[in-house]
C-alpha cells in the first residue's frame, strides 16, 4: 500500500513537471507573410507568436523586431516560419559573394509562372545565335554541348519587360558565375526552374 501511494506521488511530481516545461514558453518573431530571399523585412512581415523554449533552437525573441527590421531574408520566408538568427543577413544587398543580374528573356527561354524566390538553373551558351534571338539551327548540338549550367534564385520578375516583347527577369547568383552570365550571347540564355531546395 505505501508502495502504490509512493507511486502515486512519482506520477504527480512528474506530471507537474512536465506541465511546468510545457508552460515555459516566450515570445518569439515569426514571418507573418511570404519573403522572398534578398528583400528587407519590414514589421509588416513579422509578428509575434508564443513558443516552447527548446534546447539548441536559437528563436529571435519579440523584444528584438527592430533589430531584424531592415534586415534580409537570406532564404524564402513562409508565413508562420520561427525566425532564427542563420534566416536573416545584414541589411547590405547583395550578400558577399553575390551579384544581382537582370536578363530580358524571350518567352521559351523561361518557365511560365515563375516567382519571387524561385530557385532556377541557368543554362548559357557559348554558341552564337540567329537575329531573332534563338539559337542558329546549325549550332544548336554545339550550344548543348557547350552551354554552362549555373544555380540562382529569382528576385524579380518584370512581365512589362524590356518593351520589346521580353520579361525582364532579376536574378541572385554567385558572384563567380557574374562574368559567365555577362558573356551570355543574346538568346543564349535559358532558365530552369529547379524543386525547393533541389540543387
């Protein structure tokens, strides 16, 4: 009977405890709407939200919004995403080791439907291209087999374009790949929209 009774108080004293770990929790900043990567927060784009604070999660607390205001996302931002110190970079654009590139595209030279924060593979040629912007028939084996296969995500996308019948299309890619991108022929440039953290 003392053994059940001791049992008992365990089970309470457990329970308590837990309930008290439960309860330890702190207001914390989280995305209120979509962020694309490389645009500045704004406080519209946070609010606050109560979490469990857990072991080796390093939450941004609400009392520091105005310390991430004006900061970037260095990744897509989803709504209700925990912020973290690793999600948001210093207020400079581009990032270090980044550039920012524009590209006038041609429809078939891009995936219909493409957004803020797409994560894109970039294939540029080294073949000449025909006047009207696509790739000489004669050359097209040789633009395959030469083309350079880059990574970047897209920061814009501009459908009234370059007036000419092109979208503008703004990318962020490692600043490496810039002169690459830059030596692009006309035409010679195609996007691939790659799966959410795909390579």
């Amino acid at each position: 009977m003392a053994l059940g009774g001791l049992l008992v108080v365990v089970c309470v004293l457990g329970y308590a405890w837990g309930a008290v770990r439960l309860g330890d929790r702190v207001q914390v900043l989280a995305v209120a709407r979509s962020v694309a990567v490389g645009q500045a927060l704004t406080g519209a784009d946070l609010r606050q939200v109560s979490a469990a604070q857990g072991p080796g999660v390093q939450l941004i607390p609400a009392g520091q919004a105005q310390q991430v205001i004006g900061r970037m996302a260095v990744v897509p931002l989803l709504p209700g995403t925990l912020l973290t110190p690793s999600l948001v970079g210093e207020a400079g654009f581009p990032p270090a080791g980044k550039v920012a590139a524009s590209l006038a595209l041609k429809p078939g030279q891009y995936p219909q439907g493409l957004a803020n924060g797409s994560r894109v593979a970039v294939y540029v040629s080294a073949a000449g291209s025909s006047g009207d912007g696509q790739a000489a028939p004669s050359n097209a084996s040789r633009a395959r087999s030469a083309s350079t296969r880059l990574q970047a995500v897209v920061l814009g996308v501009d459908l009234a374009g370059d007036g000419q019948g092109a979208t503008v299309i703004t990318l962020l890619l490692d600043a490496s790949d810039g002169g690459r991108l830059a030596a692009a022929p006309a035409g010679g440039v195609v996007l691939m929209q790659a799966a959410p953290g795909g390579d």
